[in-house]
C-alpha cells in the first residue's frame, strides 16, 4: 500500500539567537505599555491585555522585528513566494491568570506567528485546528499513536523566546492560562504579528 499526505499546513518554529537577552529587554517595554495602555478587546476573553497593532512602527522592538524578518525571508524561500514579506501589523499581548484566546484566524495577511517573551508553568500554549471543514464532520475514532499530520487540533508548546509562524488562513487560539504564581510572575506574555507580500 502506498500513501501520500497532500495538502499540508506547515508551521514553523525557530528561536531567536539569544532569548533570555531579548526577554529582558521586551518584558519591562511591555510590562510598561500595558500599565499605561487600555486593552483592545479582540481574541482576548477573560481581562488579558492586547495592545494596539502598530507596534512594527515602534523603534524600540527593532531587535525582535529583525529577527522575526530573517524568519520570514527563510519561510519565504522554503515555501516558494517571492518577492519580499511585510510587516503588516504587529501587538503585544498579556495573559493574566484566567485569560485565554478564542479560536480564530488572521484576515488579510498571508503569515502570522506568535514570540514567547514569558511563559509561566501552565499558562497556557498556542493550538491550531485542521483548516479543513471534512474532518470536523465525520471523526472517526483513532487509535493511539497516529502521525500528527492526522490529527484535527495540535498543541504547540509555549517556549521563551521562540517564534512560531504559520499561516494567516489556519484557526488556533491559546489555551487558558491556570498559573498558579502570584502578580506579573503569573502572566504570560507573547507577541503576535502578520506578515503580508509587498
């Protein structure tokens, strides 16, 4: 017997060169932007925090926006698009305890992603669901130890300093966040973004 897997959904990851340099640098930035800023309410239930979306026009996140473009230029040659990516929107977003992110996908872009600057223990991951709207109606029961290429939704593990880009089409969200610590030890903190092609 022979098998093919077609249509694909591919999810990359990758960490930036020196994570705990850059999240000492992002956490006060953010820390003091949401004390000052009121939250957008978009994707956010539960009282988390979202900035607003131009935060690819702010000087002061150059150093993640360049890594986050040697990712997409990467992306873009192993996918096979040209010409160049753009930055089409980027925010930051805090989790408190008892805060999650709805399902949903990026309109208008063709990439988005995530960066992890903080992640307390059980605050939460990003998942993704099958773009497919076939497998959500006739489920059948699976065994243990299918290819993860088979199944409807996968959790991707939240990691300090990685970013995570997929893309804008695929549904995910973020699970809720059940820190257990205390003030700001408990929230969790990420970057979201979408990329477009100039």
């Amino acid at each position: 017997m022979h098998r093919e897997i077609l249509f694909p959904t591919p999810v990359y990851f990758k960490m930036v060169k020196d994570p705990k340099k850059m999240n000492d640098y992002l956490f006060p930035l953010i820390k003091a932007w949401s004390e000052k800023e009121e939250s957008i309410q978009k994707t956010n239930v539960g009282g988390g925090w979202h900035s607003p979306s131009e935060m690819h026009h702010k000087k002061e996140y150059k150093p993640l926006i360049d890594e986050l473009y040697i990712m997409q230029d990467e992306i873009f040659k192993d996918y096979g698009m040209e010409p160049k990516p753009a930055l089409g929107g980027m925010w930051a977003n805090v989790n408190y305890p008892g805060s999650y992110n709805r399902l949903h996908i990026h309109s208008n872009s063709q990439w988005s992603g995530v960066y992890y600057v903080k992640v307390p223990k059980k605050s939460g991951n990003l998942f993704v669901e099958d773009p497919r709207v076939g497998p959500h109606y006739i489920s059948p029961r699976r065994v243990q130890g299918i290819p993860k290429a088979l199944w409807t939704v996968v959790a991707c593990p939240a990691v300090e300093g990685q970013m995570i880009m997929f893309p804008a089409w695929l549904p995910h969200g973020v699970e809720l966040n059940e820190s257990k610590e205390k003030g700001e030890e408990g929230w969790r903190i990420s970057i979201s973004f979408n990329f477009i092609q100039m």
